[in-house]
C-alpha cells in the first residue's frame, strides 16, 4: 500500500485530495506516522520508531495505527501497490 501520489500533506498535517475535495486534519502523532509511511518505512519500523519516541507499549500502538490505516483506506488516501 502506498500514499496516493494527488494527495496533499502539509507541514501542519492537513490532508486534502484533489480528486474529491476531501480534507482532514491530523494531529501531530498522526502527521509523524503518515510521514514516516510516505518516506517507505516499514509496520515494524514506524512502530518502533514511534513506540520509543512516544513511550507507548507495541501492541497498544499496534491497534491504533491499524484503525489508522485503516480509516486512510477508507477515505481513499491510501492506494494498493502495483506489487500488492
């Protein structure tokens, strides 16, 4: 799965998608993990990275950021991969 490419993410995580007009608003932990995802980064890694940043245990994180996905999916900001 990746970021569609139309996609717009700003420095303060505002999301808009041209195609629809849809915008959404990320908080800050959110803004982290989407930005970590669009630079390739890997489940394991961005869990890593934001379990000993943020203190949070793994599988805590782990739920959330699959509801997280998982409503990116939902609103169309996430794509498969050709290779998926």
């Amino acid at each position: 799965m990746r970021i569609k490419k139309n996609i717009a993410i700003s420095e303060t995580g505002f999301v808009f998608d041209p195609t629809t007009g849809d915008s959404f608003s990320l908080n800050a932990v959110g803004l982290e993990i989407l930005q970590l995802f669009r630079a390739g980064n890997s489940q394991e890694k961005i869990t890593e990275q934001i379990t000993d940043k943020y203190d949070v245990e793994v599988s805590v994180f782990e739920h959330y950021y699959f509801d997280f996905m998982s409503m990116l999916k939902h609103h169309q900001i996430l794509e498969e991969n050709a290779e998926d």
